[in-house]
C-alpha cells in the first residue's frame, strides 16, 4: 500500500500544480508543468532500458526529435494543403494519428539504432549511441524543406484530439499526464513479465541468459525499440506544447538532461523519472528566475547529487518512507 | 591535384588538433576508466586564457604558457575536487558529473569574460605564408601548429614508452592494486595523468585558437570528435588515438569539400560522414581499432 | 535585469486582477525578449542599450517600465516568456526579436493570438515582409535581404565580373546569397555552404582561392565572421579578391574580435556611426559617454526602435487601450532616425537608404566602418509588393 502510495505521489503533484496554479489566476504558469509531464515521459522510458537493461544511451534525444517532426511534418502539410513526400498522403493534423505514428517511427528507428549499438558495450556504448544521435541531428538539420536547422513553426496551432481543438492549456496537460501514466503502468508490468526479467537477468550476467537457452540481444533491441517510441511519443507532445519543432530536439544535450533526470529521480524505479523531472524543470525555472547565469549554481549542484545523493529522489523517498534508517544504500 | 594536396594537409592539420585532445581524452579514459564530458572545458581554458594573456601582454609566448599552464592548474583543480571521487563509479556518474561541470565552466567563462567572443591572433612571427608547391601559398601558422603537435605526440610517446613515470601510467592501467602494492603513489600518478591530458587540451585550445570564436561553448563540438576519434581508435591506445584522429581528421575535410559538389544533400551528408564512419567501425570492430578486447 | 520569483508573481496577477484597472499615471510596460545569451548575446545586449539610451535622453525613462527577458535563442522558450509578459504582466507592446528563426516561431502566433504590437528591432525575415505582413507588427531595422541587395548592386557599379558566393547552410544564409543573386548581373564563380557553426574554414578558402573569382561574397554573422575573415586574410587572399557582406559580419564588436584582418572589406548597411546628421551625433556621443563602447548597429536599432514607439505613445497621450491607434501612430514614424531618413513602407517594414560602407581605423586606432557610397536611395524591400496591407 505504502509502495503504491509512493508511486502516485509524483503524479499527484503534477495533477494538482497546475489546477492550482489556473485557480490563483496564473494560467502561464501550465506548460511549465506539461513540460514536466513530457520530459518525465521521455526520462521514464529511457529508466526502462537503463534501469531495467542496463544500457546507458547518451543519444535518446535523436528519438525526441523524431516523434517532434513527425507532428510538425503532418501539421505542415495538413495546413497548407499539399501532399507530403511519403506516397502522396496527405498531411496529418490529429493526435490520434500522430501520436501512435509518432511511436511506430520512433521503434522502427529505434531497431537498427539500437541494435548497431548493441554490437558494443559499456563506455563505447554510450558513444555509439552519442553518434547515431548526432547522425539524426545533422539529417533534420538537412531537412531543408522543412525549415533545416529553423525548423517548423506551427503558427497555426498544434493538434487536434478526435477532431476536437484543445487550445485550453489545461486539457494538452491532462492530456500529457494521462500518457504518463499509462506509459507507467505499461513500462512497470513490462518490468516485472519474463520480458522485464531476460532484460534485468542480461544485464546482470549476460553469459547466464544466454547459457539458460535465451538470445538476450533480441530482448535488449526489442526494449530499446518499444523506449524509443515512447520518447518519440514525448517529443510529439513537445511538438503539440511549444507549437514548434527544430532539430534542437535532437541536441546531444536533451540526451544528457534526460540521463540527469533519470538519476535525480533514482535508476529503476520508473516513478522516480517524474521526480527527476519535476525537481530539474523546477530547478531550472526557479534558477532562472534568480539569476541569468542560473547554470552556474545548477552544474556544481549536479556534481554534487552525483557525489552524496546515491539512489536519486526516489531512493530519498524509500528511505524516509521506512523511517529513514538506512542513509546512503540505494 | 595540387588543390587535393592541399586539402590534404588541411585535414592534417585539423587531425592534430584533436589528436592533441584525444590523447589526453583516452590516457584519463584508459588508465582511471573515467570519462570525462569535461575535457572540452579545458580545451576552452587554454584558449581564453591564452587570448586574454596576449591581449594583455602582447606577448603570444606568454599566451601559449599561461594557457596551457591554466588548463593545467584547472586539470589538477577538478581532479583533487570531484573526478578522484569518480573513478570507482560507474561510467553513467561520471557522465553527469563531468556534464554538470560542463555548465559551470561555461557559464563561468562568461561570468568573467563576458559574452563577446575574444580574440587570439596568430603570433606575429608566424603570420604569413609559404609555397611549399608554386602556386599554393600555405599559411605558416598551419604548418607550425602540424609540426608543434607532431612534436609533442612524439614527446607524450616518449613519456609514456621510455620513462619510468610512463612505465607506472602503462602499469597503472594494466592492474592498478598491484602498483598500489608495489609501493607506488597511485593517488599522485592519476593526478599526473589527469594533469597532464588536461594540458594537453589547453594546448589544444591554444594551438587552434586564432581558428576558433574564442566564446562560452567552444569546447563541446571538438569534445564530441575527440570522443569520436577516441572511439573509433580504441579506448586507451595512442596508437588508436592517431590512426582515429587522421581518419577523422581527413574524412571531414574532405567530404565537407569534395560532397556538396557531387550532391545537393552533400553538405548535410557531409555533417553525418565521420559518426557513420564510427558506427562503420564499431560495428566491424566493438572495441575500436586498436582497443583491447574484452 | 527586472526578475520576479515564480510564487510573487503569481500573487501579484490576483493582486492586481483585485485591484482593478491601474493609475493613470502607472507607465506603459514595453516587453523585451530578446537574445542575452549564448555567443550571439551582445546583439540582444546592444539592442537593450540603444532603447534605454533613448528613453534617457528623450526624458522619458519614468513614463516607460521595461521588462527585459533572455530567449537564450531558443524559440520555444521566447514564446512562452512572451506569452508570460502579456498575460502575468499586461504587456501590450512588445519588442526585442534579434534572430529570423525565433521571430518566425513566436510573432506570427502572437500578434494573432494576443492583442499586442510588436516592433521588431532586428530580425526582418521574409515572409513577415511578405505573405505574412500584419498590421500590428512592424519592423524597424530591415528587411533580411537588404543588405544583400545593397552588395549585389555594388558589385555590379564596381564591374565584378566572377564573385564567389560563401553562406551558412541554413535558410538566413540562403535568403542572404539569394539576395544578392537578385540584383547581381555577372557570373557565379562559385555557391558555398558551410556546416552552421563551423568554425575552420581551410578547405573552403583553398577551394575559393583555386576559382580565382573578383570577389567574393560571404554572409557569417558572429563568431562564425570573426573567424572567416581572420582565416581569409592568413591566406593571404585580402589583397587578390574583394570581400563583401552584409553588416552583421561587421559590427564593431566583430571587427575587434577580427582585428586589422578586416580592413578594407566592404559590407551593406542602413547605419553607420559617420552618418552625419544631428540624431545620429547625439546618439554616438551619447552611448559612447553611458556606455564607454563604440555603438553599433544593434544598438542603433535599438535607439530607433525605441524613438518609434515612444513617438506613436506621446500621440496617443501614453495609452495603449486601443492598438489600433497607437499602430496607424506607429505608421506614421514621427521621429529622427539616427540612420536619417525613414518611413515605413505598406508591409510596416522600413522605406530607407542602404548604404556599402568600408572598414577602416579611426583617429583613436579603433577599427570601426565608414560610409563609402550610397547604394540604394528610399529602398523598397522585395516583398512588399506580396503584403495586401495599404
């Protein structure tokens, strides 16, 4: 009870933040939350493969990025009526079709991505993955007749639901959050099927799986596909919050703030993706707001959460949940 | 012909600039284990410093020491700091940790210099060009900086192959309980070693500064092909580090000139061509050219 | 820098929402969101400098609130901090955009979205000339391809037969060479793009000098200039071909980052600091004293800009209630120019002269610009004929 109750604080929050903040009169204030929302979805997937897995990509941005364009592309062509590239279809302006496209491009992308990068390990995987990343990043970047390294601004607005136009800030939140949590409840079922335990199993001694009769590189590419789609479902929700896509998305930099939040919030623990998410937006805006040169307090900050607070906030939660014995064990 | 050798030489001369960052890249990275995000903040270092010396003293000499010698002092400064802390964490903390330094780095550069990119001319006395060939007039500066880097890497071969120090740094990396046992300071031998690749990449920084907008940020893209010549070498290796950096080196240069001529989309596969190189290489060889196998 | 915290700003919006409409006498808040940071970050610095020093010696600092934000050049973020200054802060006019790809992602949405006016005091990107001209925007330094066009004329007048044409690989870099393609007579020699931030550009002047052309044209703002031009002239190629480009490669901040390198270049403008007339004296003496820097161009912008708008507000007594007012106040570009001569055009984007001036040292040794000629008289941007405002 206690545990579930630990699980669906974080998403409490992110419910009642933004309600709160539209009652006081502060509706600017929502897409500082939905923002969560989306980046706690991106980290929570990327939890999945490296919690889980064991895999440690430093290029889950090229994944963002991609499920951003796949609205942007559509919206484009929706608006101004002229067929997009793939077949004559034309272009698409509707959540129902661009999210679950976005997850088919980001999976399919995800498989070669994934399964180059599995042929190394350790630190030469982080940088493979760094490197396809990039390769995304140049490709948009050459994407000319999508803006290049502009990229699209959707002036006209973001997408509909069902046909339905969601211009009030609060609906796209809920809308993000109820994504978040079925991603949750999805990505921890996953976990703990014999899918999640091959994963978690090949992490920990991969030569075992594999000597127990299973190919634990089909499961490690399959997670890393069905992460990549979720995170390309993020960056179409990006898409729909900043009515704008650029390669930026895929900036090696978003991978690295996605790995900060993972650990902020404690590797594993799923639920702990959105702590990471809400206290390094939190940060972030709140550092902004004292100073320009806000990263100047943030990255020593980060040394320092690294250095003393192993386990992230999810771990700190653990902790004070039984009474705060056992300081310092994940 | 002509027009190629000299492109050549071009992307020689970039593949001493990362040469000179890759090497210190892959000591720290081969011997502690740790990878450091934060190697570029050092390369950005050297060249502040150096242009902010030169401007101040006139003096490029005095530039080219100070800058070094700060990325040096910086180098021994983080290592005491945070990154001894690190080397028996796992490759996923020290990513962020080094990433968190990254942002303080930067800002803090433009805490103390402002945000206008500062300048670094070339030495006076290297200021000018010769034609090795008739008809191709070579800046001097460029083939000074080929012939300074050749010289160190010579120098760092020499250290590491032919020294006693060098010969604890190559032991250190083979078992390093054993040199602990053998009565060896180990603490002191990775300062050393984070010292002197930090060094190495504010020599770097100032070497390529007249090249570069000396600005907050400079050393994030070099960063990025160090790591992708140090990959595509082998973790570790020096021998890895030069044969990566010519090719990377030169695969750069050339694409960028010679495929936006046969293609519309050759400026944008130009930008892509050395990390589908990497991902080449990695596939065929998991550990890098010359990297140990598992 | 005007900063709030998070929680009193949000007790502040109930606050003032209880207290009703505010005192007469309360200024008029202007929004600036603009580009502090990253490399680029002096040209929003600049820009914010030229409007205060304005504001100063018009004696109207105290009838006039600015609030100043960073963008960070990033277009998401300046949209959600402008969204924020017009519904927390009740911001009506707005200004600030320096980059062509953030004015693209935020005005359009925003002067359709929210009853505000914005006045753009840099950026001028084609299609807001253009299809998407509207009438609460205007824009008070150029339109993109102006000082192009300038360029392209130029070479024409000066009989370059072959020029070599150098740009980023992105769209500001290829509405930058189109530009002077528009009005260039003679033969391409050779049309370059370069990798965005690239910073070495060794192959690409070898290749440039093995075409031997009589000019060439580049167009690098910022670090990635400073470094073109310094390699261009280690190359030994300052003396065998002309270089010419737009301003933004030749902003004094630029020319001392690159140094005598740069002397001589050629480059198009609408302001120069030996402009003579009697706006454009008080305002160099006037930011040389406040800021002990030579001005440029942003700077200058920032000084029209901030003329413009107070010129339409003094029409309509300070109130901003109805915009349509205050935009046909804003039309009419009652005020001095430092740049001379100006008024706005049917798109709201400026009708003025563009000049080519040369790089040159000052009597202090300061290496600054000089007017060489005029180029165009009362220049009418491209697009104009594209916008169906009257």
């Amino acid at each position: 009870m206690r545990a579930v109750l630990r699980d669906a604080l974080p998403f409490a929050v992110l419910a009642a933040a933004p309600v709160a903040a539209t009652l006081a009169g502060a509706d600017w204030l929502v897409p500082v939350f939905t923002r969560m929302a989306v980046f706690a979805l991106a980290a929570m997937a990327l939890d999945f493969i490296l919690g889980v897995g064991g895999m440690v990509s430093l290029g889950h941005a090229a994944f963002f990025a991609l499920g951003g364009y796949v609205v942007g592309i559509g919206s484009h062509h929706a608006y101004d009526g002229s067929p997009t590239p793939f077949f004559g279809l034309p272009g698409w302006n509707d959540l129902l079709i661009s999210l679950p496209l976005a997850f088919v491009v980001g999976a399919v992308i995800a498989l070669p991505f994934g399964w180059v990068s599995l042929r190394t390990r350790g630190a030469y995987f982080i940088m493979i993955t760094l490197a396809l990343a990039q390769m995304v990043y140049y490709g948009l970047v050459g994407l000319t007749s999508y803006g290049g390294d502009d990229g699209i601004s959707m002036w006209w607005g973001h997408n509909t639901l069902a046909g339905f136009e969601t211009a009030d800030r609060i609906v796209l939140h809920f809308l993000c959050l109820a994504l978040l949590v079925v991603a949750f409840v999805v990505l921890k079922r996953l976990r703990a099927a014999p899918f999640g335990r091959v994963l978690d199993g090949a992490r920990q001694n991969e030569a075992r799986m594999r000597a127990l009769g299973y190919r634990p590189l089909a499961y490690q590419v399959g997670a890393f596909a069905v992460s990549g789609g979720i995170v390309a479902v993020a960056g179409a929700l990006m898409a729909n919050v900043d009515e704008f896509v650029s390669p930026g998305m895929g900036h090696w930099t978003i991978s690295g703030e996605l790995l900060v939040i993972v650990i902020l919030g404690g590797i594993g623990s799923l639920s702990g993706a959105v702590w990471g998410a809400v206290v390094l937006l939190g940060l972030e805006e709140g550092l902004r707001e004292i100073t320009e040169h806000w990263p100047i307090i943030l990255g020593p900050l980060l040394v320092v959460i690294v250095l003393f607070a192993r386990g992230g906030i999810a771990g700190l939660v653990a902790r004070l949940g039984k009474g705060g014995g056992r300081a310092g064990s994940p | 012909m002509l027009l190629f050798l000299e492109q050549l030489l071009n992307g020689v001369q970039l593949s001493v600039t990362l040469l000179l960052m890759a090497s210190g890249l892959t000591l720290v990275f081969g011997i502690m284990n740790l990878l450091n995000l934060a190697h570029g903040s050092l390369f950005m270092a050297g060249a502040y410093v150096a242009a902010w010396t030169t401007g101040v003293t006139g003096s490029w000499l005095l530039g080219l020491v100070a800058g070094a010698g700060a990325a040096f002092v910086t180098g021994v400064a983080i290592e005491l700091v945070v990154m001894r802390r690190l080397y028996t964490r796992d490759h996923l903390d020290q990513v962020l940790a080094t990433f968190g330094l990254i942002l303080f780095f930067n800002e803090l550069v433009r805490l103390i210099w402002g945000i206008r990119p500062m300048r670094l001319d070339v030495p006076e006395a290297l200021n000018g060009f010769v034609e090795i060939v008739p008809g191709a007039p070579y800046p001097v500066y460029r083939l000074a900086v080929i012939a300074a880097g050749a010289l160190v890497m010579l120098g760092l071969a020499w250290l590491v192959q032919g020294t006693r120090v060098g010969m604890r740094i190559r032991a250190g990396s083979v078992d390093r309980e054993m040199i602990g046992a053998l009565g060896v300071d180990i603490g002191r031998l990775y300062t050393l070693v984070f010292a002197l690749g930090a060094l190495l990449a504010g020599l770097a920084g100032v070497l390529a500064g007249p090249f570069l907008a000396i600005q907050s940020g400079m050393g994030e893209p070099i960063l990025i092909l160090a790591f992708v010549v140090v990959v595509i070498g082998g973790i570790g290796s020096l021998k890895g580090a030069v044969a990566g950096s010519l090719l990377v080196g030169i695969t750069d240069t050339l694409g960028r000139v010679y495929l936006p001529k046969v293609s519309d989309a050759g400026t944008a596969l130009s930008s892509m061509l050395i990390f589908l190189v990497m991902a080449v290489v990695l596939a065929l060889f998991p550990t890098g050219l010359y990297g140990r196998k598992p | 820098m005007l900063k709030h915290s998070v929680v009193a700003a949000a007790a502040a919006a109930v606050l003032a929402a209880a207290a009703g409409s505010a005192l007469a006498a309360d200024p008029v808040k202007i929004g600036m969101v603009t580009t502090l940071s990253t490399g680029a970050g002096y040209l929003g610095d600049h820009v914010r400098k030229g409007f205060e020093l304005a504001l100063e010696q018009g004696g109207v600092a105290d009838r006039v609130q600015l609030l100043v934000e960073d963008d960070g050049l990033e277009p998401a973020n300046a949209t959600q901090l402008t969204e924020r200054m017009v519904e927390r802060d009740g911001v009506k006019i707005m200004t600030g955009s320096i980059f062509s790809n953030v004015a693209m992602a935020t005005i359009p949405k925003l002067v359709r979205n929210y009853d505000i006016l914005y006045v753009s005091p840099n950026a001028g990107p084609a299609p807001l000339a253009g299809k998407g001209c509207h009438p609460r925007y205007f824009n008070t330094a150029y339109q993109n391809d102006n000082f192009a066009e300038v360029m392209g004329d130029y070479a024409n007048k000066q009989g370059y037969k072959r020029v070599y044409l150098m740009a980023p690989n992105y769209q500001a870099g290829k509405d930058s060479v189109g530009g002077f393609k528009r009005m260039f007579k003679g033969e391409v020699a050779g049309e370059v793009y370069t990798k965005l931030g690239q910073t070495d550009y060794a192959a690409e002047i070898a290749e440039l000098r093995d075409a031997n052309p009589d000019a060439v044209y580049f167009f690098y703002p910022g670090g990635m200039g400073i470094n073109f031009m310094k390699q261009f002239a280690q190359a030994g190629l300052a003396d065998k071909v002309v270089a010419l480009g737009p301003a933004f490669s030749f902003d004094d901040t630029l020319l001392d980052a690159v140094g005598d390198a740069a002397l001589g270049f050629y480059n198009g403008s609408q302001w120069s600091p030996d402009l003579d007339n009697a706006a454009n004296k008080t305002f160099v003496e006037g930011y040389k004293a406040k800021y002990n820097e030579y001005p440029t161009l942003y700077a200058a912008q920032g000084y029209d800009t901030a003329n413009a708008i107070v010129a339409a507000l003094k029409q309509t007594d300070w109130s901003t209630d109805d915009l349509d007012k205050l935009a046909a106040a804003m039309k009419k570009a009652d005020f001095q120019a430092v740049r001379g001569d100006f008024k706005f055009g049917n798109n709201n984007h400026p009708i003025q002269d563009v000049y080519v001036r040369q790089v040159v040292k000052d009597d202090s040794g300061n290496i600054t610009n000089r007017v060489s000629t005029k180029g165009f008289e009362d220049h009418v941007d491209a697009y104009a004929a594209e916008c169906d405002m009257k």
